[in-house]
C-alpha cells in the first residue's frame, strides 16, 4: 500500500529534522495529513457501521490541534511549558479514541453487554495498579503544581481505559481482518509511546525524538486502517459470543491483579499497604466478575434450552422428531389413556424419483403442516423418519381416536401444490390404543402393525386389534420387531477384518450389524435390512451404525495405540444417501465421536447411485469432507466402469463371486485380473471379498491383490485380535 510505505518513510525520517519549531511544524502536517487520508478512507470504503470512525476521525482532530498547539509552542515561545494548550488538547482527544475503538471492537451487536464487562474487568484491574503505583504517588507529590500533577494523571488514566478497549478489539470473536490489526498496532504504539511521554521523563531526555515517532508511526497505521478495503468487512464470527482462550487469559490476569499487588507491597518491609485502594479495587472486582459469571451462566443456560429444542425437532417439516414423540407418548401413558396414528405415505418415492428430492422435501414439509394445522391442544404430530409420520391425542376414546385419524386421511387426500406441481399422494394410517398397556414400545409397535395392515389394504384405515398380529404379513411383523429393537437395544455391531497382503497385518475393519432378537433368535441382515430400506427405519438404523462404529474406532485407536485399525468402513444404503441432511449427519458424527474423516470409509452399492441424482451429490459432498468412499460389490451392478467416471470413488470391493474361483482359470480369474488393473490405473485401492482359503489369497496376492477380506482372515467379531499373529500369505 503506498500510504503505508511513504508514511513510514517519513516516520523513519522524522529524529533526523533539525530539532525546534521546525520538526513540530512537520509533524502537525504528517498528522493533518493522516487526518485527511482517514476521513478519504471511510468515505470510499463505506464500513457497515461508519459511526464508530466518525468517533474516532473526532478524537483524531483534537489530537491535530493538539500538535499544532505545541508547534506553536515551539515555533513562537521556543519551548514547551507542561502543562500547556497542547495537553489539553491531547487529554480531550482520549475520550473520542476510545469511544471509537469501542464502537470497533463491539461490531454491529448493540446489546453487547458481556464486551463492556470485560472491558470494566480488564480497566478496573489495570486502574488499581496505576492508581497505586503511578497516579497515588503523583497525587502525594505535593511539591508539584496541583494542575500539573492532574494532567499528569490523565495520560495514564486514558492508557488504562485504551489498553482496556484494545484487549477488548483483540479478543473478540472471530479474527481480526488487516484494517483491525492496523487500528490495534496503531494503538499499541500509542499506549507504549504514551507511558514513555508521561512516566520516563529521563527516557524521554535521552530518546524523546524516538518517542514521538511511535505517535507518528500511530498516525500511519490508524489512517492505513481507514484506507484498507477491509474496513468493510467484518471479522467472521460463528454468530455467538466466544470465550476463547485470550480473552479467558486477560480476564484471569485481570481479577489476579489484587493478589499480585498484595503481595508486591507486602515484599517490601517498610513501605505501607494501600489497604483502601486495594479493598476498593477488589471489590469492584468481584462484583465485575460476579455480574460476568452470572451473564455467562444465564448464556449458557438458553443455548441450553436452544439446543434441547433443537434435538427434539425435525428440521425439515419443523414437527416433533421420534424421540420428542416417543417422550411424549411415555408422558400420556402416565396420565391419560392416549390414541396413536402412524401414517405411511404412498407414492413419496415415486415423487423423489420424477421430480427431484427437492420437490419430495416440499412434499414432506406441506404433509407437515396439514398434519400439524388440525390438531387441538395438547395433541402431537411427528415426522418418525423418511416418509412416516405419527400423531398422539393425549387422552381420548377409540372412537375419537378414529375420528382423528380419518381428519388426517381426509386431509391428505386433497392435492398438494409443491412450486409448479400438483401432487396426489396416499397414505397407510393405523391406530392403536393402549388398552391393557402403560409400555409406549408396545403402544408404537401396535400402531406400526396397523400401519402396515393398512398399506396391504390399499391404504385403508386400520385400528389394531389383537388378530392383527397373526394375520399381519411377515414383512409388516418383522418392520415392527426392527422398530422394537431399535428402542431396546437389541442391535449389536461385529467387526470383520481387512487386511494388507501378503503380511496379513489389519489395517482396517468392516462394520456388520448383527440381530439377536428374544424370541426369534438370530435375524439375518438378508431378511431385516430390505424391511428397513421399505419402511424408512434403515435411516435411524444407520445413523446408530454409523455413531457406534466411529465411537468404537476411537476407543481402539485410545487403547491400542499404532495396533489399532486406521480406518472402519460402514455400509450406506440408498434411502441414506437420498435423506437430506445426511452429509451433515456424517459430519457430525464425526466432530462428536473424534474420529478424523480421513479414518472412515462409506461403502455403496452400485444401485444405490446408478440413478444420480441426490445420492450422486451426498458421496460427492461426503468425498470433499474427506471420507473415503468404496463402491461395494464392484462388477455385479449395471454400468460399473461407468460410474467410476461420475462418482468420486476411492476403493474397489471386488465382489465374493469373482474370487471363489479365483485359483482357476476361468472367466472369474480373468475378471479379477481386469479389475486389478483398473483399480492400479486409476489410483485407486481394491480390496477382494470372500476369500475363504490360503490358495485364494496367494493367488491374489499373484495378481496384484494388495487388500482382501474373508473368513480366511477372521470372521465378523465384536472385537478382533489386533494384537495377534496376522495370518501371512504365502508368496509363490
């Protein structure tokens, strides 16, 4: 910037002018100058809150003045009387600087209460030392004039104030741009050269003119701030106030202030204790703090409260999410007999698949709202999950319970206008009342049951009766045993090992879910996954996948060190990567859990993204976060090698069936030879499924194989031997 280069060339220049009326002339211009640059600067650059520099440009004039009374001094008397017109002048120019940085330093937050606190914390420390170290001794000067020793006073009475505001600009939220680094250098050299001038006179005998160029220097710094074109922006800041680890150093120093000098006057045998200063100081001090904690707690307490909101809602429809609704529903089971609907909508697939997950979303919200807008008070309307949605009436009878539940069927069948289209969907309503229950899991799984009777019947009403257990299809049994056993914990998750070849060391795992139901034993994810695909339960069931899996890889990575796995993969199914929002599930899983994205890898099928679209975006989205994206069962799927040019892939799973007779030489070996080649070509890492024999691994090990998976190595456990043998391959 050439305002910043020639100021400070004049800066440097300013000790070798010849001393007297000359050298004051010349830095009244440099400062009339500096003035004018300022004023150009905020005027061409147009901050969002230009009041504060107006402030400031005032405090700016008087200190002007300032400077053109002493060249007059120097000019016409030939010396500098103390106190003179000139101090007047620079005293009164304290106000309006630090009024301005203030306005800085607060932004555009009118009601910034907790920066004007600290600000006190910080001046009323620093007050207390000067007030018994610098201004009480002054004042007991008697032997000087008593105008002299208040001017005197007032320098560094205004360094306290300033030093307060610019710790304030430091540390307030977000980073400072360049044009508030300028105002802070500025200031600083202004505080330094300021004690200098008014506590160090033998300082000031020996380096005055070096003194007086840090005022210069403040000049060009403060005007260069004006001049920049980031005094537009703003610092960027998460929209909430920050107490980070600066500001909590400065205040912590500050309220320490009282101790320090305690002990500092206590050290000294002989001098006294200024017992009223400091009892006064640490008074101010407490209340300063006790009025700072108290604002803090009350912050705390509402971004609480904000946050609870905010886990019990859906983001998308703004209704009550399942765990508010299942809240809920264990509340009116202790005080009323309650009714449940549980609706599924028919056709919402067909939507997303026509017109876009963006007109789906504008369908799901506006059923949100036709659910929500019919109730009476106290009822409740949630969005379980997908495209399920669920209403409680606290207290009624079964037939009010059904009188509601047609409302809601009647509403739904009027056509939705989502932007330019007209849409008509359909809806599987059951009931259930909780006749002979107080278990809200019963409660749900009877109105689920229903639900599914009703969707056999071509969307139909259906209130639940006992027969409906037995006459209900398996499907419509087993979607509300998933529902059961995700509120009771009966999931559990077993880890298979993927290792490097031909060593045979882990390097990673494959997360597998694993159901052992009560009554039925173990469920095989073949017969409950599709289920949860149709019903929309696989999202939720995901998302716990997904937390366990990434919370159970840092519990490794904490106990066992390098012997740890360095990634897990989880498996993604294609209602996942087509719910909204799931990018931003991953991430938070992430950030909760510790675990680094460059640790996790997605596995996808080739179906759930043949289509495009949404699920296309959400792994683009995911692969720019830093998570590793493997395409599953690679070769079985429509068009493999073309997606690989429109999905951002970074492993290949090699399917089981072209490894089961890898040893032989048949189209499978062939084919595992291609895929080998295509996976070195394009960078990417492949890993082979299945292999079930040291033959297999040899071979592929033969072939290039530098990854594989399978019994051979370990089955699926809940926890894997990380620390024994590895199971090496022999290399031929």
């Amino acid at each position: 910037m050439l305002w910043m280069g020639l100021g400070t060339v004049a800066c440097l220049g300013y000790p070798f002018l010849p001393p007297g009326g000359g050298r004051a002339v010349a830095a009244w211009l440099f400062g009339l100058v500096a003035l004018l640059v300022m004023v150009a600067g905020v005027r061409r650059n147009r901050p969002t809150d230009v009041r504060p520099w107006y402030v400031f440009i005032a405090g700016q004039v008087l200190w002007v003045l300032g400077d053109a009374a002493y060249a007059i001094d120097e000019t016409v008397r030939g010396f500098h009387p103390y106190p003179s017109w000139s101090d007047a002048f620079y005293l009164s120019a304290y106000p309006p600087l630090i009024a301005g940085l203030y306005g800085l330093a607060r932004g555009r937050r009118r009601r910034e209460w907790s920066g004007l606190v600290d600000t006190a914390i910080i001046a009323a420390g620093l007050g207390l030392i000067y007030w018994i170290f610098v201004i009480g001794p002054i004042l007991g000067d008697t032997a000087s004039p008593l105008v002299g020793r208040l001017v005197t006073i007032g320098y560094p009475t205004a360094s306290v104030l300033m030093i307060a505001v610019v710790a304030r600009l430091v540390t307030r939220a977000g980073r400072p741009t360049v044009s508030g680094w300028l105002l802070i250098i500025g200031s600083v050299l202004t505080l330094a050269a300021n004690v200098v001038y008014t506590l160090m006179p033998a300082v000031l005998m020996v380096a005055g003119d070096f003194v007086y160029t840090g005022f210069l220097f403040a000049y060009v710094y403060w005007a260069g701030a004006a001049l920049h074109p980031s005094v537009s922006a703003r610092p960027r800041a998460t929209g909430r106030e920050q107490f980070g680890r600066g500001r909590l150093a400065i205040l912590t120093c500050s309220t320490l202030v009282v101790p320090a000098v305690l002990f500092l006057q206590g050290a000294h045998v002989g001098r006294p204790v200024s017992w009223l200063a400091i009892g006064v100081g640490a008074v101010v001090l407490f209340v300063l703090v006790l009025i700072r904690m108290a604002g803090f707690v009350a912050q705390v307490q509402a971004q609480a409260g904000q946050l609870e909101i905010l886990a019990m809602r859906d983001e998308l429809t703004g209704l009550a999410n399942r765990r508010r609704f299942e809240q809920r529903v264990r509340e009116a089971l202790e005080t009323g007999s309650p009714q449940v609907a549980m609706l599924d909508l028919t056709g919402f697939k067909a939507v997303n698949d026509r017109f876009g997950h963006a007109v789906g979303d504008e369908l799901l919200a506006a059923v949100g709202a036709r659910l929500g807008s019919g109730l009476r008070p106290g009822d409740l309307a949630a969005r379980m999950g997908g495209d399920e949605f669920a209403v409680l009436v606290a207290d009624a009878t079964a037939a009010e319970g059904d009188t509601m539940a047609a409302r809601l069927g009647a509403a739904l069948r009027v056509p939705i206008e989502t932007g330019e289209h007209e849409l008509l969907i359909g809806a599987g309503i059951g009931v259930a009342g909780a006749d002979g229950t107080d278990d809200a899991v019963e409660l749900l799984r009877r109105a689920d049951v229903a639900m599914y009777a009703a969707k056999a019947d071509g969307d139909k009403l259906r209130r639940y009766s006992a027969d409906l257990d037995d006459e209900a299809g398996e499907e419509a049994r087993l979607g509300a045993a998933v529902r059961i056993a995700l509120d009771t914990g009966q999931f559990r998750l077993v880890y298979q090992p993927i290792v490097s070849l031909p060593d045979g060391r882990i390097v990673s795992v494959e997360a597998l879910i694993r159901w052992d139901h009560p009554d039925r034993g173990f469920v095989s994810p073949a017969e409950f996954i599709p289920v949860a695909e149709q019903n929309g339960l696989i999202v939720e069931l995901g998302a716990w996948i997904l937390r366990t899996a990434c919370a159970q890889a840092v519990v490794w990575r904490n106990t066992l060190g390098d012997a740890a796995p360095e990634r897990v993969s989880v498996n993604v199914s294609a209602r996942q990567l087509a719910e909204p929002g799931f990018t931003e599930l991953v991430s938070s899983v992430l950030a909760w859990t510790g675990l680094g994205a460059q640790n996790l890898i997605l596995e996808v099928t080739e179906t759930a993204v043949f289509g495009g679209g949404q699920a296309v975006q959400a792994v683009k989205d995911l692969h720019e976060l830093g998570v590793r994206i493997a395409l599953d069962d690679f070769g079985t799927g429509h068009s493999s090698l073309g997606l690989l040019q429109t999905v951002p892939v970074d492993v290949l799973k090699v399917d089981k069936s072209f490894v089961d007779n890898i040893t032989l030489a048949g189209r499978e070996a062939v084919i595992a030879t291609a895929l080998i080649q295509v996976s070195h070509g394009l960078g990417l890492m492949a890993v082979a499924e299945g292999v079930e024999t040291a033959e297999q691994a040899a071979e592929l090990h033969r072939l290039g194989y530098r990854l594989a998976q399978g019994y051979h190595f370990g089955r699926p456990v809940a926890e894997p031997d990380f620390l024994g043998e590895p199971t090496a391959v022999a290399v031929v």
